[in-house]
C-alpha cells in the first residue's frame, strides 16, 4: 500500500494532518514579512521605468583580456582607473541606470579621493550589487556541459556583501545548444544550484539575479532557442518554488530568444521579439517583477534595437523588460577610454549616450540615434564565453 493510501486510512487527529502536511511539502515557513518587503522594494526600484543595470562584474582574467585588446595592462591599477571611470560618470546617469553588479574586488576599491566607488553609485542612486558564483565547472558524465561553482561558504560572504553595501547578487549558469544537449543533468542540475543560491542571498537580505544563459553558440533556428529557453525557465522557477523562494524579491537575467549566431539564416528583430516573449509567457511567473536581459555577444545597437522590440511588442507582458548589459554598454566607452586620463571624458559621454538608447529601448521608445557610433554595430560575440 502506498504512503498517500496509507494515511487516508490512518489520519485519525490534528497532528496526523500536521504530518501529512509536512510530507506533502504544504507546510513551510516564508523569510518575515519585513524582510519580504525589503527585497521587493530593492527589486521593484531596480526595474524602475525607463532603467536597468550596468554590469561590471567582469573578472579580473576577463577584465584583462578586454585591457589588453586597447593596449593597456592589466595590473590592480588599470581596473580601478576604468571602473573609476564608470562610477564616476556625471550623475545624469540616474535617469537610467538603477544598479550595477560589481566583482569582489571592486567592493572595497576607492576613487583618487579616496571615496569608496559603493559611496559613488550612491551618491548616483544607483544600487550596488555583486556576482557572488566562482565560476562554471565541467560536468561529470555530460558532453562538455557545466555547471557553476560558488555556494561553500556563500552565507558568510552575502553576510558581508550586505554590510559592505550590496543590494542584489548576480549568479550566472551557461547551458548550450547542441544535437543532443542541454541534457536533463544539465537542466536540473543549473535549476537547482541557481534556487539554493537564491534561497542563500533572499536569508541575507540580498535581492538575487537568476541568470539560466542558453548560449548564442550553435547553428540552431530561432525555434529550437525558445523551445530550450521555455524548458530552462520551466525548471528554473520549478525549482525555485520547491526551494520557496520568495518570487516578489527575485529578478530573472535571461538570453533574448535568437538564431545561434553560426546560423546563416538569422532571425530579424521582430521575430526574436515574438518568441522572446512567448517564452517569458509560457515560463516566467507574473509574480516576477522584472526582466533584465543579458545581451549575449549581439552588438551594442543590436542589443539596444532587440530590446526596444521586445517592449514594443503587443502582448501580455506583466514583467518590467530592462537590461542588464556588460559589453554592450561598455564596449565602445572602453575603446574611446584606451587607457588615457584625457579620453575619461568622452568615454563618460559615451556611456551616457549608450545608457540612454537602452533606457529608452526598455520603454519601447528607441528612435536608433545612437546607430552604429563607436563600436556601435561591431560583434560582441565571444565562442564559448566565461567570465
């Protein structure tokens, strides 16, 4: 006889229905109201109208590589300088940025001044945030698939992050379209580790950024994208709900729905708009406040114009659709920075004008002014991509 047939006969009492309760996974205990209300609003003001997030997590190898392609080094230095540079922008930068994900060591680096660069975003009203996963790891027994490192001793490091100033967290897993993957192992293994990072940053006070990324490698159609892109998210915000997470103070950082970038055949903007969308639809709880896309190695005006289509895009859309953007809010500011004092300003005015184009895109009122200036319409696009 089954368990479940079992205690139908059986429960004779209230503290038989307890237990059967407990069994069936019914009874849990959410985090206390205050702390409910304190992620939420940190959510909600991150995915503020016409805002979104500058990422600059990257870490201190990924940093360098991107150093070295402007001929400046990559010593303690250089990285404070350039991310200086960002923090330090005029503070009209308000209008449309609300966060900024920053590695660990940025955390207590400072300004010439001395100012902490975590006081400089907010004097900017720009929330602090910060990636907290080591990195991805290989997978035992998959074809070359991964999974990501990071949770011994995560508590104790959220702990100090929020002391330190931090708001909101960032964990990033990569699955990948092949003939045969993502497999099942890979699905459920990503799902999961992303819920008990969840569940490790929302104790602490910390409003976390699931990140499921289907990379863009491959020769895949826009269709078989959206079918993995809808099963990635069906297991991700499965396993969050097993893990209970309190979905009101999370935020969703996933792929936009595209052609894998060795397809021939690429899909045009409005079709990456319909399935993105379909996607989200299909997968994402509307208890989810917002959307912060990833840009994926399309280029700056590509991630820009993809965005603003997707807002533009008539449907039922019952998230914020923000961004949450590395490369393509920096690359062109990084080559007019070239690692000299006297380009800090035009690099500034360059992350402004990018800023602006996709704070407009999240409202769905890009016009293109920015078009291909700079490095605008170059490839962002990386095989394989680690941070």
């Amino acid at each position: 006889m089954s368990l479940c047939v079992q205690f139908r006969y059986t429960v004779r009492s209230a503290q038989d229905i307890i237990i059967l309760k407990r069994l069936m996974c019914i009874h849990f205990e959410r985090i206390k109201p205050e702390l409910q209300c304190e992620l939420r609003r940190i959510a909600e003001d991150i995915v503020a109208p016409g805002k979104g997030i500058l990422a600059a997590d990257e870490s201190v190898s990924t940093m360098g590589s991107r150093l070295k392609n402007i001929g400046v080094e990559n010593n303690d230095n250089n990285r404070r300088k350039y991310r200086q540079l960002l923090f330090t922008t005029d503070k009209e930068i308000t209008n449309y940025i609300s966060g900024c994900i920053l590695f660990d060591e940025t955390v207590c680096q400072k300004a010439d001044d001395g100012t902490r660069f975590i006081e400089l975003l907010r004097q900017r009203n720009i929330i602090p945030g910060i990636k907290v996963d080591t990195g991805v790891v290989n997978l035992m027994s998959s074809l070359k698939e991964g999974t990501t490192q990071g949770l011994d001793g995560m508590d104790k490091r959220c702990a100090n992050y929020k002391k330190e100033g931090c708001h909101f967290a960032k964990w990033r897993c990569v699955l990948k379209i092949t003939q045969y993957t993502p497999s099942y192992q890979a699905i459920l293994e990503n799902a999961n580790v992303l819920a008990r990072y969840a569940s490790i940053c929302q104790s602490n006070g910390l409003v976390p950024i699931v990140e499921p990324e289907i990379l863009p490698d491959g020769e895949h159609d826009i269709e078989k994208c959206m079918k993995v892109t809808e099963r990635v998210l069906a297991f991700v915000y499965k396993a969050l709900s097993d893990h209970h997470i309190y979905l009101e103070g999370t935020l969703l950082k996933p792929n936009m729905v595209t052609s894998g970038m060795q397809n021939k055949n690429r899909a045009c903007t409005e079709e990456i708009a319909e399935r993105t969308v379909t996607a989200l639809q299909r997968a994402v709880p509307p208890a989810v406040p917002g959307v912060t896309f990833l840009s994926g190695g399309q280029s700056e005006e590509e991630a820009t114009v993809n965005l603003n289509s997707i807002n533009a895009y008539c449907a039922k859309k019952p998230w914020a659709l923000t961004f949450s953007y590395g490369r393509a809010l920096q690359a062109t500011v990084l080559k007019t920075w070239g690692g000299k004092d006297e380009n800090v300003e035009a690099a500034q005015c360059m992350l402004l004008k990018r800023a602006k184009a996709n704070s407009d895109a999240s409202l769905g009122k890009y016009d293109g002014f920015m078009g291909k200036e700079g490095s605008g319409g170059a490839s962002l696009f990386i095989a394989d991509h680690k941070y």
